[in-house]
C-alpha cells in the first residue's frame, strides 16, 4: 500500500442532507446501507477534494441535484491509504484490482460481498485513517474515506466559524 499524509488542515467537503446537517461529522448514513469502502453498520465520512466533486458525488446517478447543504472539513491524518494513482501490481495486492468494483450492483443485486468492503475492512484493522482514491463518477476528482471509528488517527472538523450549521434536528419536527 502507497501511505500518505494530509494536512494541516486540507480542506475536503461533503454535500449533506439537509435533515441531517446537524451531524456533519457523523458516519452513521453511510452505515445504514454501506458504501464503497464500508460494509453496512461500518461508519464512514465520504468527503471530496473540491465542492465540484463533493456534489458529484451526492447527486449519485442523477442528473439533476436534490437539496444539499455543503460543507467544508479541514482534514489532518498522518497516515491514509493513497489509492489514487490507481491500481499497480508493484505496490498493491490483487484486491485493489477490484477497488472501483461496481459494489451497489455485487450487494443489492447479486448479494456477493464487494471486494471494496475488505478493501475498507483491511484498512481498518491495519488502523488508518482512510483512504484517498479517484471518484468512480469522475476521475479528475479525488475523494476521501474517513472511519470515524479511527478518529484517534485523524481531526477532520467540519468549518462553521460562525455556527451556521443546525445544531439539532428540531427543526424537522414538523414533518
């Protein structure tokens, strides 16, 4: 595995849910059903080297955007997994082969486990941060995953100097 290093303080940003934009650090939506780099019931913050990025990857496959609140993180790790340079036999294991496995269509569809779930797995038990690789939707963008359950190995804190965030959910009560 290729390491890296991020930081101080480089910015990433996540497109959120509105409703849940009163818990911009949490991992716990990607959990619900999995992602990429995360099993279901594993939390994982998805973060974007640009807004551009970030919003790509919010809307999915749809081609117009939902409502969003945008945020920006300011990323310290010492360690994550650089796969951005995509696969190369020299430096990763077979596995990695599979990284940009079309993981929705092996889980839901096939119901097969996602090679990019152990990926995500052998990250975690070798206790780094994440992993920085290329977005699946666009390869110019470079994306983040963060395993909250590592947060003694990273700080990514979201930036609201002026408390503009929701601080709660009661302003969904309503619904």
């Amino acid at each position: 595995m290729i390491l890296a290093r991020l930081g101080p303080e480089a910015p990433f940003y996540r497109a959120l849910t509105p409703r849940w934009a009163h818990l911009p650090e949490s991992g716990a939506g990607a959990a619900v059903v999995g992602g990429r780099f995360n099993r279901p019931g594993v939390e994982a913050r998805y973060l974007a080297e640009t807004a551009e990025g970030a919003l790509n990857e919010y809307s999915q496959e749809s081609s117009l955007l939902l409502p969003t609140t945008l945020a920006t993180f300011l990323v310290t790790a010492e360690q994550v997994v650089d796969f951005s340079g995509g696969y190369n036999a020299e430096h990763w294991s077979p596995l990695w082969a599979e990284a940009y496995c079309n993981w929705k269509g092996l889980a839901f569809l096939e119901n097969i486990e996602p090679p990019s779930w152990a990926i995500g797995d052998l990250v975690r038990a070798a206790h780094i941060a994440g992993i920085l690789y290329r977005s699946a939707r666009d390869s110019a963008q470079r994306c983040l995953v963060l395993y909250p359950e590592l947060a003694d190995t990273f700080t990514a804190p979201v930036y609201d100097p002026d408390r503009r965030l929701p601080r709660n959910a009661n302003s969904w009560n309503d619904d």
